[in-house]
C-alpha cells in the first residue's frame, strides 16, 4: 500500500513522467526563464489602441482556482430587446513574439496541461496569471469581440476592435451561479460594483436567448461528468465531480457566440482561419441503435437536430442517468481537431454545435490556437500581410491536434493514478458501470457510483457502448494508471 502522506508527491512525479512521454515539454527552459526576467511589466497602449473602455463594468467569472483570466465580458440593453454583449480577450501576443523562446515552447506543447498531480501552464505564471491575465483592478489590453444579439437569440452584427479594458470583478462560476439560481447571496464581488449586479442579469438573460437559439438550430444537450480528487493535505479523500450550471452556460455561450464572430470577421477580411472541426460521426449508426434502446427513432443519416431532440427527450424522461448517455454519446461523436481554411472555402463546420463558422480564439493564455487566431485578427486589423501562410497553418493546425490529444491523455493517465490510489483497498469489490469505448483496442467502462473509468480485461465479449454492466475491480497499477475490472455475469 502506497503512504498516504505522500500521495500528492507521487501524483506530481508521475504526471512529469508521463509529460515527457507524450512529447510535451513539464519545464520551461533557461532561455524562456531569461526571456521572462527582461519582460518588466504589461503591455502599453499605443496610437493603434483607438478605445478605451475601462469604465465599463467588466467582470470575469471562472473556476474557484483559477489564476489565468482570459476574458471578461459585460452587456448594454438596446431598444426592442435586443442587447449588446461585448467579450474582451487578453492580448497575449502583445508581449508573446513569433520566434520568442516563449512562443517557442507554447507552440510545442499548444496547451496548458491540468493533471491531478500538477499544473503545466501553456505560458509562464508571470504572464498567464499576471501580465497577460485580465486581472482585477489593473488595466490591460484586448481584443474586444462588439455583438448584438436580438431578442429572438440571433446574432444581428458584430464588430472586432482592439481596446483597453479593467476587470472590476474577479468571480467564480460557483458563487455566480449560486445567486442567478437563488441557491446563495449576491456575491460580495459583485455587490461592491455599482450596477454590475444588473449587468450580470443581463447577460445572463442574453446567454439564456443565445442557449435557447442554438439548441432550436441542433446544438446537442450533452451532459458531462468530470472529475478532479480532492485532497486533505498529501491524502486523496475523494473524487469531486465538476458540473454545468447557469454561470459556466453564461461564459460557454457567450463565447461560442464570440468564436463565431470571429471567424466571420477573418473570412470578411479574406483571411484564413484556423477552424475547431467535429466531423459528421461515423458511428452513427450506434447512436440510432443507443436512441432505439431508449425508446426513440433517429433518421438512417446524420442530423444533430434530431440527436439534439431525442437528448432533450431523454434527459426529461430520465434526469439521473443522462449524464451516462451523454457519455455514450460523446465517445460515438468522437474527437475534436483543428483544420486550416482559406477564406470562402466550404468548411464542414462543428457537428456538435450545429454551427459551420467555428474557431478557438477566447483563451489565448491556455491554448496556442487562440494565440494563432488573435495573430490573425490583429494583422487584419491592422491592414497588415497575413502572418502564416495556408500550409504553415495547415501544419500548425495538425500539430495542435495532435498536443491537444496528447494533453487529453497525459490528464487522463494522471487521473486514473490518482483514481488507482483512491481504489486502492477496494480490489474485490463489484460495482455497476457503463460502457464508454468498445475497439479493437481494448473495451472500457465507467463506475456508477465512483467516477473512474477503467479497462475490461475479461468478459467484455458482446459489450459495445452505452451497455450496463456490472464489474468487479480486480487490479490497479498506479504508477501506469491501469485500473482493471472483470465482467461479472448474472
């Protein structure tokens, strides 16, 4: 048995470990380490900077630890009910040059890597949490995403612009959405900035439309669970699952309307763009075999309108279990990838999303896409050449892929280590699961009652995705993050 008391150490070495053998850089290096000790402070306003919009009520609202701010948003009413919702942006490239030590080795690893063991931020804490962050009460620059949005949930217009811009309010999704729920008090945050309490309802009221608006569309209900260990000291006493709620809905639709306007934006200006992509599913015929199980008939061809209506469907019919349907569903999808378009090309869009126009651009400290987009969109706007030419961006956009999935795994080992030691002195007992992946590979399910995930390594015969099964843990290997179940028949 592994000593408790050191249970955080071992998650740490381990996590490093598996950095390096997924190809990704765990350390910054002494040329990125001098680099940072000549950067003095933040980035300065120059005559290019035509707006100054610090006066207004901006507010960021993100994870309770969350250091890395990169954006804030606020809203204006307009007449006949329409409202305007502006999305600031970071400027991170304003002190991240192409071809800087800095640059160099987010480019590597184009993603911050959050594991149970560590944090391996993208950019280095003096700037993602500091001099790049849209940290409270200190003025930084931004690019500045201009929508309005009607009453009916349509995005009427939208602009990009470059500004100066002051957080306010440094907010949490949990506090935030405690008091739009009336399961809390006003935060004290809030309270303390005159008018930003009704600005907040604004624009929870406008991403409410936004919401409603995408799912009509087809944008899928999907239901995640997502968990993160809890530690006492050096000790994992448990699993915490992170879920969806009014706050984190307000921040994800406000930024995917954002995303969109800003790939119209590059295509206006006959720029090219680096495109998020979920492709039409290849598995779609289990998920009309999964929607026939629950009662529900899907067409032989894909349409995310009508998954979107059998989902909605189901979670009314069956609240508690959705979240393993939606599971189903995601792993049927498959992934996400980043694909460079010229502008005008016929771009397969975001399937999930129900949207064709879709990019990454609104976190730039913590993705290297989002640092590519706000290159492009500040050189258009600029009137300037175009910084990376199609196969450049084709290349970088296939290597950004490829780290994402590499991060994804590398969190991942790193979780079940940290699910392995947590499961430790339980080898024997039996527990219900789901089926999240049936291959060639290898066949896995997800516990019930714990969210872990681990291999069937016998009796998984006849299992495809979305069955219920019942299994026994029989090993764990923590330092590999192998948890291995049997099936039990009966």
């Amino acid at each position: 048995m592994i000593d408790e008391t050191k249970q955080r150490a071992i998650l740490r070495s381990i996590a490093h470990r598996v950095m390096l053998e997924r190809g990704l850089l765990p350390d910054f290096s002494p040329e990125v380490l001098a680099e940072l000790d000549r950067i003095a402070g933040p980035a300065l306003p120059d005559s290019s900077i035509s707006h100054d919009l610090r006066d207004l009520p901006w507010c960021s609202i993100d994870n309770d630890d969350s250091l890395d701010l990169d954006q804030i948003t606020v809203a204006e009413a307009l007449p006949d009910g329409a409202a305007r919702i502006l999305v600031a942006i970071a400027d991170v490239d304003a002190l991240v040059r192409v071809g800087s030590a800095i640059d160099d080795h987010a480019r590597t690893n184009t993603t911050s890597v959050y594991t149970a063991g560590d944090k391996f931020p993208m950019l280095p804490d003096k700037l993602s949490t500091d001099l790049t962050s849209l940290n409270q009460d200190q003025d930084r620059l931004a690019t500045v995403i201009d929508m309005v949005v009607a009453a009916d949930g349509t995005l009427r217009e939208s602009d990009l612009y470059r500004a100066v811009v002051r957080n306010h309010a440094k907010l949490t999704y949990s506090g935030v959405a405690a008091w739009l729920e009336a399961r809390g008090p006003m935060p004290n945050a809030v309270a303390a900035v005159p008018g930003l309490a009704e600005n907040l309802l604004l624009q929870d009221k406008v991403a409410q439309l936004l919401k409603g608006r995408r799912h009509a569309l087809g944008a899928l209900s999907l239901q995640t669970i997502e968990a993160r260990p809890l530690f006492e000291g050096e000790r994992i006493t448990s699993l915490q699952v992170q879920e969806k709620n009014r706050a984190t809905e307000l921040i994800e639709d406000f930024m995917i309307a954002a995303n969109g306007a800003t790939v119209r934006f590059l295509t206006a200006h006959n720029f090219p763009s680096v495109r998020r992509v979920v492709h039409i599913p290849k598995r779609w015929d289990r998920i009309v075999e999964v929607a026939a199980e629950h009662g529900s008939k899907l067409p032989a061809t894909p349409s995310s309108k009508a998954l979107e209506d059998f989902l909605t469907t189901a979670r009314a019919a069956d609240p508690v279990t959705f979240p393993d349907l939606s599971l189903t569903i995601i792993k049927l999808l498959g992934p996400g990838e980043y694909a460079a378009e010229l502008p005008g090309a016929n771009a397969e869009g975001h399937f999930g999303l129900a949207v064709r126009d879709y990019t990454h651009s609104t976190a730039p400290n913590r993705r290297y896409p989002d640092v590519i987009t706000q290159r492009l969109t500040k050189a258009a706007l600029a009137h300037s050449p175009v910084p990376y030419d199609i196969d450049e961006l084709t290349e970088l956009a296939r290597h950004c892929t490829q780290q994402e999935d590499a991060a994804n795994k590398a969190e991942r080992q790193v979780g079940k280590s940290a699910a392995a030691l947590l499961l430790e002195s339980r080898i024997g007992e039996q527990f219900d699961a789901i089926v999240t992946g049936a291959a060639d590979k290898g066949t896995w399910a997800r516990l019930l009652t714990i969210p872990v995930e681990g291999r069937v390594v016998q009796g998984f015969q006849g299992l495809d995705v979305g069955h219920h099964t019942r299994v026994q843990l029989i090993s764990v290997d923590i330092d590999r993050g192998f948890i291995d179940f049997r099936r039990v028949r009966g």
